[in-house]
C-alpha cells in the first residue's frame, strides 16, 4: 500500500516539476510584460535572452542600482516603481524621473564607460529581469529592430526629461509644483486620483525647491479646492485650474 502511495506521489511531482519547469523555460515567450523592444525578437533571439536573463525581487526602499558602479547586466523593470537619482558632491541629491514598469533602467550609462551615472531605487515592491550585457549588445548590433526600440527608447526619455526641466527652471514653486502633481497624473499613474509615491523632501529635490515650499503650495492648492490631499493620497479636483497655473506658473 504504501509503495503503491510512493509511487503515485513520485510520478505526481514529476509531472509538477515538468510543469513548473516549461512555465520557466515559456517565461520569456509567454511574459505580459515584454517591452517593444523583446517583442521584435526572433525565435532563437529569445532563447539566447531566455538562457541569460534572471529575476529578482526589491522591496520598498531597496537599491537596484548605485550611482558610481561598473554595469554588467541590463535591468528591466516588470513591475513597481523606481526613483532615478544623483548626487552632487556625494550629499545634494537631485531626482531625475520615476520611473514605471515595462521601462529599462540606466540604458545611457552602457554608452559612457559601462559607469553607472544614477542610482535606481525601489519605491515600491518591485521586479526587475536583469540580462548580461555582452548578450544584450549582441542583440543591438545583430537586430536593427531592437536597436531601433532601444535607441527610441533612451531618446524619447531624455527628450522628455529635458524639456520637463528647461520648463520647470523658468517657473515660480507654484507652477512648478502643478507640474509634478500633473506629472504623476497624466504619466505615471494616468488618474486623477493617486498616492504619492515621492516624500515632501523628495519632491523638493525633484523640482528643485524647498521641502517648506512643497508644503505650503499643496496647503494652498487644497485650501483653493484644485485637489484634495489625505495623507499621501492626492485627488485632482480641477484639473483646468492646474494646468493653468502649470501654463502660468
């Protein structure tokens, strides 16, 4: 009886395994998560990122990546969100964007000396596919399609910082606050309704003010009934009148 047992529960987590095993080895093929980029891949392209590629788990408040650091991996973020940051004399520090999934992370810096230029940490449960970079430059020079993706990739994102922070510098702290408000609203979370991912004083670092500014202006945009704020949690109540002082500001 009990060898029959044996047996039957031999053959049951061999079949299971098998299982867990194909779903492993589909991950890449079968992953609702593929950026542009992987989707242009042929079939023994993706092998060759599948036989390469591993993931990895961050909670809340853990660094992915450090400012200053050799890059041998490419990661890509699946899932959560990320702050990009610097520092400026290893104390200042400036925050560039946050960053939400199906995003690659510090692409630029394996075109400057493989240094990493910012530091990428978790502001919320996270997972990130990290690739060994000899196996991704190898996809870029043998697939025009994929460097296509990649290179629109690293352009639209700095095009889009850089005109957010030319904008930005010539704005008062009001407007400059309407615009990170809209700037989590519109890209990152597309609602109205959020929670903030960022702290006062990182918002100050972001936009360039003061923590006490930061909190005077979301005090005077609640008073002035534009939004709602219940802890961390933002509501958007007129969204014209903050995109005027985002015009005007």
């Amino acid at each position: 009886m009990f060898k029959y047992l044996y047996y039957i529960c031999y053959i049951y987590s061999t079949i299971m395994l098998q299982q867990i095993n194909d779903r492993f080895n589909s991950a890449c093929e079968t992953c609702a998560d593929k950026s542009c980029a992987i989707k242009t891949l042929r079939e023994y392209e993706l092998q060759l990122w599948r036989n390469n590629y591993h993931e990895v788990k961050f909670r809340k408040g853990d660094m992915i990546m450090s400012e200053g650091i050799s890059v041998n991996q490419i990661a890509y973020l699946r899932r959560g969100l990320v702050k990009e940051y610097g520092t400026i004399d290893h104390f200042q520090q400036y925050i560039l964007q946050v960053i939400k999934p199906h995003s690659y992370l510090g692409l630029e810096s394996i075109f400057d000396n493989c240094i990493n230029k910012y530091s990428y940490v978790a502001l919320s449960d996270v997972t990130v596919c990290f690739l060994k970079l000899p196996v991704f430059l190898e996809l870029i020079k043998e697939n025009g399609q994929f460097s296509y993706e990649i290179l629109s990739s690293i352009c639209n994102n700095n095009l889009r910082n850089y005109h957010r922070f030319i904008i930005q510098h010539q704005k008062n702290s009001r407007g400059k606050l309407a615009d990170v408000l809209l700037y989590f609203s519109n890209v990152i979370f597309e609602s109205l309704c959020f929670i903030l991912p960022l702290t006062r004083k990182e918002i100050a670092y972001m936009v360039g003010i003061s923590r006490e500014s930061v909190s005077k202006q979301l005090c005077g945009f609640e008073m002035d009934q534009i939004v709602k704020i219940r802890r961390r949690e933002i509501t958007i109540l007129d969204v014209n009148k903050l995109e005027q002082i985002s015009r005007l500001g």
